[in-house]
C-alpha cells in the first residue's frame, strides 16, 4: 500500500525527470589560483567535451568573468582569483547557451547562417540563434 507521500514524492521524481536534461558529465575544473591569478589545468579537455573550440569556451568566460584571460596549451588562464565554484557556473552557462539544445542533447553544431551563430541540434533539427561572443 503507498501512502501519499511516496504517490507525490514519485510524482517530483517525474517532472524533475522530464525537467533535468540528459546528464552530460562535464570534467571537473582542476583550478589553481596562484597570486592574483586563475589557472584551470584541464582547459582544453573541458573545451573537448563540450565540443567546442577552446578559443570560443575563454572568449565567452572571460567576458563573464569580466577579466582578461589566454590559453596555454592545455591551460587557461585568467587575471583574478576565482573559485572552481564560480568557474563550473560559468561553464554550465555556457554548455546551456552554446552547447545544449531545448530537446536537452549536447549533439549540437555552432553554425554561421545569414551572418548568425546559430546552435543546430543534430538529433531534432532545431536551430536557434544564439549571441556572438565578443
Ligand atoms: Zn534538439
């Protein structure tokens, strides 16, 4: 017999299902701060695993972050200490800007179109355009 409080707690389990985008496992920021600087280690896996060019993933955090930053190698480097909190929102804000579709898959394309950078899903077909970084 299920009382009504397992009936509803199924029931959140349901929407937040249907809510939370396919889990995408983003590798963990590995930042250093050394003087007044930022250093994420991993730049260019995270870059790989969103798919998109690491020149375009700095562009778009350092115009968050409000700081100049430069990739080196495998590294990217920003002026300011910043957490690896902060630098995980920023990211995520930039796989849901740049990466993830409305239908929540990351199989996306950037793609220039009557001179707009448009996000196009290769699972639905949906495009929509999405802002120019710098
Ligand atoms: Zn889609």
């Amino acid at each position: 017999m299920q009382d009504y409080e397992t009936l509803l707690k199924r029931a959140e389990q349901k929407i937040n299902r249907a809510d939370v985008r396919e889990r995408f496992e983003m590798p963990i920021a590995i930042v250093s701060v050394q003087g007044n600087s930022t250093t994420i280690a991993n730049f260019a896996e995270l870059a790989r695993t969103l798919r998109r060019e690491p020149r375009h993933v700095l562009k778009f955090l350092t115009r968050e972050l409000a700081v100049p930053g430069e990739l080196q190698g495998n590294r990217a480097t920003f002026q300011g200490k910043f957490t690896p909190e902060q630098l995980r929102m920023k990211l995520e804000r930039y796989a849901n800007e740049y990466v993830f579709c409305s239908c929540g898959k990351p199989d996306t394309d950037l793609v220039r179109e009557d001179h707009l950078l448009r996000l196009k899903c290769q699972v639905c077909g949906t495009k929509r355009v999405v802002k120019e970084i710098g």
